[in-house]
C-alpha cells in the first residue's frame, strides 16, 4: 500500500519550514536573496524529473545549479543540518520508480565521514522514499576504504577516487533483487556507477539509481 510522506505540493509548509531554520543554516543571507523563499515560486518551479545517461541511469529530481537547491543540501551536508532536507522531500513522487521495488539502498559514506556528521544524507532519503512507496531500506553497501570527498577532485579523477571503494555486506541482500540506488548529488555519476556495478557484480536483477540533485 502507498502512503503519503508529505503533501504533493505543501507550499505553506515548506514557506513556514523555511522561516524556522533557514537563518540557522545560512545567516543573513535570507533577508537579502529572495530565493530563499522556498514557497511555491522557488522549489516548485525548479523540479525537473529527468534521467541522465551518462554513466549510469540517474533520475533526479532537482537541478544542482539552482542557488536555492544547493544551499539546502550543503546546509545538511557540511553544516550538519539533516532537516535542511525536508523542503526538498516533499515531490518524491515525481521520480520515476521501477513498477516493483525490492529495497531502496543509499550510497555508504566513509566511516570517518559518517560519524563525524551524524548521519548519512543518502540513508534519509532513501527512508523518505521507503516511507512514502510502502517500501523498505537495504543497508546493502559498504565502503571498503575511505575516499576523499569527491567535490574536492577534479572530475577527471573521481572515478578512480571510488574504484573499488564498495562492497555488498550479504549476497543474499541483493541476488535477485531489483534495487534503488539513493544518493543525494549526482554530478559525474561515476559514485553510483561504481556502487550500481558492485551491486550487479553481486546478482543484482535490476539497479536504478535517483538522486535528489544533478
């Protein structure tokens, strides 16, 4: 049975979200830059469901350029401010899913890089979208090793950076099963490329991949 996360379209709810933690997350900025306004003139307008086919298939649902967009989820990422998230959760339903999902499975951080921020960005989305499909999450994923950040690196060289960077925690998580792939930023896609082929590597039937920006 599907459940509704969030309303399909919580203008005033978002407005309100934005007032309450927005100066936290970027002070003064939000009394200068109107975009922060994220009502229904800013996040709705900017929705673009697309599917990239670089390397790998990637939905995603926002474009990363818009100011508004990236503030939100650098404030969750390096500010350590995971509701930063919740205004950009609220159309998930605009993604476009495989007719029959086995488990949603978010790209793992570094260890280091986990702890030190509290939580996993992707793991929260991926538990949106379990909760508004009536699905679930699969911790399939590992990192083998830690990697630098792979903003920090020229695109050239990321997908070297996480070659080799994952591996499946049980076979049995993933033989057979068709997956989604979460990540919150897709911009060379070589991370979910290198994570989705660990997965086929493991029997995976199908891998999707979605990402709430590219």
């Amino acid at each position: 049975m599907r459940t509704t996360l969030l309303p399909a379209r919580p203008v005033h709810w978002a407005h309100q979200l934005t007032h309450l933690f927005l100066p936290l997350l970027v002070p003064g900025r939000h009394t200068r830059e109107p975009w922060f306004l994220l009502g229904e003139k800013a996040v709705a307008p900017l929705r673009h469901p697309r599917v990239l086919t670089r390397a790998t298939r990637c939905a995603v649902l926002y474009p990363y350029r818009e100011p508004a967009v990236r503030e939100l989820l650098w404030a969750c990422k390096f500010r350590h401010r995971p509701k930063a998230l919740e205004p950009l959760l609220t159309d998930l339903s605009d993604l476009p899913l495989p007719p029959r999902v086995d488990a949603f499975v978010p790209l793992p951080l570094p260890r280091e890089r986990e702890r030190s921020r509290g939580f996993n960005q992707s793991a929260l989305i991926a538990e949106a979208l379990a909760r508004y499909t009536g699905g679930s999450v699969e911790a399939a994923l590992v990192r083998t090793r830690n990697t630098p950040p792979q903003s920090h690196l020229p695109k050239p060289e990321r997908a070297a950076n996480v070659e080799r960077a994952f591996a499946v925690v049980d076979p049995t998580l993933v033989a057979g099963r068709t997956l989604v792939l979460v990540d919150d930023i897709v911009t060379t896609g070589a991370t979910l490329a290198e994570a989705r082929a660990t997965l086929c590597a493991a029997g995976a039937r199908e891998v999707w991949c979605v990402a709430l920006a590219g």
